[in-house]
C-alpha cells in the first residue's frame, strides 16, 4: 500500500495518507480542516545503507549453512 503526501488547499496542512486503491486518493480529507480540498505532493524516497557491502551481507549463526558465499567468509 503506497503512502501519499498531500497538502490542504484551504490551511495550508502538509501530511501523508496511506491509501489502499486508487480510487480512494479522490476521497482524502485534511486532518486539521477536514476539507477535502488537497493536493497531492510530489514525495522524495530516499534510502540508506550503513557499514560496508560485506557488512550487508547476510549471515548465519556460526557460519552454519555451509554456503561461504552466503555467509559473507572467503
């Protein structure tokens, strides 16, 4: 389910609405105004990753698996 970020025409609210269908964005009330006079905001994604690639692998308990490539040892 996508999260849209919308911005009341009448108070000026920005906030985000999490909406199951299409057809329900139309039907989007301001929480502060409660008008339905909003617009959709264009959203930013922004996504971050810590540490180094091999810190990003995933691991098992122990190098258990058996798979050295899948447990990130060499």
């Amino acid at each position: 389910m996508p999260i849209f970020e919308y911005q009341c025409d009448d108070c000026g609210t920005r906030f985000e609405k999490l909406v199951r269908r299409a057809a329900e964005s139309a039907d989007v009330d301001c929480p502060s105004c409660g008008q339905k006079h909003v617009t959709t905001q264009i959203s930013g994604f922004s996504a971050r990753a810590n540490g180094t690639s091999k810190d990003a692998m995933p691991s098992c308990p122990g190098g258990m698996c058996g798979n050295p490539s899948f447990c990130g040892r060499n």
